[in-house]
C-alpha cells in the first residue's frame, strides 16, 4: 500500500470524525465549523486518491507529483 492510500483513508476517517462532531453539535455556528472541516478532509482525500491512480499508471512507483494550483494562480508552463 502506498502512503499516498493510506492518507487518503486517514484523511477520510478525520472526515468521518468532523461529521460526526458537526451532527452532535448544538450550534449552527459550531456545526458549520466541522461540516467545513470535512469538505478539506474529503477534498485532501480525493487529491490523495488521485495521487495514488496517477503512482499506478507511472508503474507502481510513487512519485511527487506537483502541488494543486492555488486559486486564481495563473497557469504553468510545461
């Protein structure tokens, strides 16, 4: 197992945690809170996944693949 698949499960189980904070908790405010906290878990998971598939196609080999572009960043060129 590659480490980028064991991420990929650590950061959905944090996701997994936040919802559940965010179902028990009382306040809108604070249940917002962890429902945003899950989406960056489950987001960091899926960049994960997609890490690991793009490791697979290279030949099993994990490689470092760039960062994500930040948000409004203009585009790199090859």
């Amino acid at each position: 197992m590659m480490k980028s698949e064991i991420r990929g499960d650590d950061y959905r189980a944090k996701a997994d945690g936040a919802l559940s904070m965010a179902a028990a908790a009382t306040l809108v405010q604070v249940r917002a809170r962890h429902e945003a906290a899950a989406a960056v878990w489950m987001g960091l998971a899926a960049f994960e996944d997609r890490r690991s598939a793009h490791a697979r196609t290279l030949g099993g080999a994990e490689s470092r693949p760039s960062r994500p572009p930040a948000a409004g960043a203009p585009p790199r060129s090859a």
